[in-house]
C-alpha cells in the first residue's frame, strides 16, 4: 500500500446515559475485551483509544469518551461534547424507566453539538444488559422510539457477553465516514 493511499480517520465519539446503564461496560469491553461486575463510578470523564483497521486502507482511531452520568445536571457537558462527531446513548434494557433518561441525553447532545455543517450528530441508541432481560427485545418498541427521537439506529447489546459491541461500533463509525 503506497503512503498516499492511506486514510487516517481521528473522531470523537460520546458515550453517554444515567448512571449505571453500562457506559463504562461497553468500553472496556470494546476497547480491552474485559467485563467487570464490580461498579466503579465514573467521576468526571474518562477517555479511551482504539486505533481501528476498518479495512487495509483505512486507520481510525477512534477517541471515545466516557461521561459520567450525573452530568447532564451540571454545565460541563457543553464542554465535553466538543467536536464530538457521533455518540452512543447507552439506556439499560432490563429497567423499565430508563427509555426517559435515553430521551433526556439525546436531547442534551442534539441542543450542545452538531456537525461543522450544522446537522446533528449521528447518535445510536444501545439498549444494552440485554443478557438480563427475561422477556424478548421489545424491538417494534425500539424502532419506534428510535424514529420518534431521531436516533440513527438501534442495538441490544450486551457488555457482559459481548453481544453487538462491535457492530454498533461499526456501524456509527461507518455513518460517520459516510458524512465526511
Ligand atoms: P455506567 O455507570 O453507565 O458506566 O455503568 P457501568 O459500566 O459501570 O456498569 C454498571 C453495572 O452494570 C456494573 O456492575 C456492570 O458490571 C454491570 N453491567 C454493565 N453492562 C452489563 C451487561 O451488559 N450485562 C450485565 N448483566 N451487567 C452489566
Ligand atoms: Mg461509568
């Protein structure tokens, strides 16, 4: 491969949603294949790297940042979302009240952020623990919210067993080389 023909991507990615839903989850295990029962507060954000052959021309590395769920109630995700160009909104599946919390961080980022151009940010809803989900994926349920709150797509993830992680990965990152 001749140097010229290299594409080297750089995004910011958010990963948002209240506080105990998986954020920290679905980046540790994206990032380091790892799953952690023990709950360790995020304070703040924390940041994490993944440099991503997406195929053998193109590198993204990948900035994905972890912001700890009791932000939205200060100012400081204005500051945070920053040249952010995609992000997930992680909502946890198996509690019945968290599809509000996901409406609420959509909204934060679509009234803090928007692409160079003016348009929103692709953002995806993931509806993750689904491994602790008794009944079946509501997905008519998804879709329609999905549609509602403008959400690009829609996934049931698991961190714990590593079920769509990297699909959803792949899919922002390709809607957002789409729109460069
Ligand atoms: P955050 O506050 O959104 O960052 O949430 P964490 O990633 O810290 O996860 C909160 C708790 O849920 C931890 O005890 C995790 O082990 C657990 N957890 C996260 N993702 C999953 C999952 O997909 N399935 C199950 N069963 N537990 C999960
Ligand atoms: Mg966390």
């Amino acid at each position: 491969v001749y140097p010229e023909e290299l594409n080297e991507y750089s995004y910011k990615v958010l990963v948002v949603g209240d506080v105990g839903g998986g954020k920290t989850s679905i980046i540790q295990r994206f990032v380091y294949n790892s799953f952690s029962r023990q709950y360790k507060a995020t304070i703040g954000v924390d940041f994490a790297l993944k440099v991503m052959n997406l195929d053998e021309n193109t590198v993204v590395r990948l900035q994905l940042w972890d912001i700890a769920g009791q932000e939205r109630f200060g100012n400081m995700t204005r500051i945070y979302y920053k040249q952010a160009v995609g992000a997930f909104v992680v909502f946890d599946i198996s509690r019945s009240d968290s599809f509000e919390g996901a409406k609420k961080w959509k909204a934060d980022i679509d009234s803090k952020v928007v692409l160079p151009n003016k348009d929103p940010i692709p953002i995806v809803l993931l509806a993750n623990k689904v491994d602790l989900l008794n009944s079946e994926v509501p997905s008519e349920e998804l879709e329609k919210f999905c549609q509602e709150m403008g959400f690009v797509t829609w996934f049931a993830t698991s961190a714990k067993e590593n079920t769509n992680i990297e699909e959803a990965m792949k899919y922002l990152l390709e809607k957002i080389i789409s729109f460069e």
